[in-house]
C-alpha cells in the first residue's frame, strides 16, 4: 500500500498496533467518532486500498460507491454500517462477507463492543 494513500495516521501504525483497524469512512464527523473510540484507527480514501490488506479489522461505510461489489475481496474480518433506510444494503452487506451490519447510530453508539465481538478481545 502506498503511504499516500493512508490518511490521518502514520503509515507504521497499520503494523505496530496489537490490532491493527483501517477505515473506509470519508464523513469527517463519522470519522472522528471513530477515531475517539480508538485513537490507532486509519482512513483510507478509496475502496480498491482495502484489497490485500494485512489488518485485524476493516470498516466500511456501504453508502460509499463500490464498496459492496469490493466487500468479497477483502481479506480482513469486516464491519460495516448504513443508513437504518437502506434495509437491502445491509442485508446484501451482510451476504458479501460483513462479519456485523449496522444502522449508523447503532454502529457508533456500540463500534467499541463490536470491535471487541469480531476480533474476540474480551
């Protein structure tokens, strides 16, 4: 992966965390709350980065163009949100290999616990 291509973290903190987490998120709202539940998180800018990634986690906001046909490439355990409207994306999400889906306020208000779920922390 091209260190240019990783925003808001330094490139070594993918492999030097005890869990490594890179994001698929551009809201910057949506961004910071992440990134105050876990301060090591890493934003990517575009889908096609998340391929071949060598990371614990990956999270993706699905509103983002691409990201559904892209989810079965991805090696890493998955975890996504949309809109609680958008029920057929979640549902296709959770098809292509998303280990949990949620509505956006559920994502955020619970990402610490799913994080902890997935990657079986506790």
């Amino acid at each position: 992966m091209d260190k240019d291509s990783i925003v808001e973290c330094d490139f070594d903190e993918i492999t030097s965390n005890s869990v490594s987490v890179v994001a698929l998120v551009s809201d910057l709202m949506d961004q910071s709350k992440l990134r105050l539940a876990m301060p090591s998180i890493c934003f990517v800018k575009e889908v096609s980065e998340l391929i071949d990634l060598d990371v614990d986690l990956v999270v993706v906001d699905l509103s983002k163009a691409d990201v559904l046909k892209t989810l079965p490439e991805i090696d890493s355990k998955i975890l996504g949100f949309a809109s609680h409207v958008d029920k057929e994306i979640i549902a296709v999400a959770e098809q292509a290999g998303c280990e949990r889906v949620l509505p956006r306020s559920k994502f955020f208000r619970d990402f610490q616990s799913l994080v902890n779920g997935v990657l079986k922390l506790n």
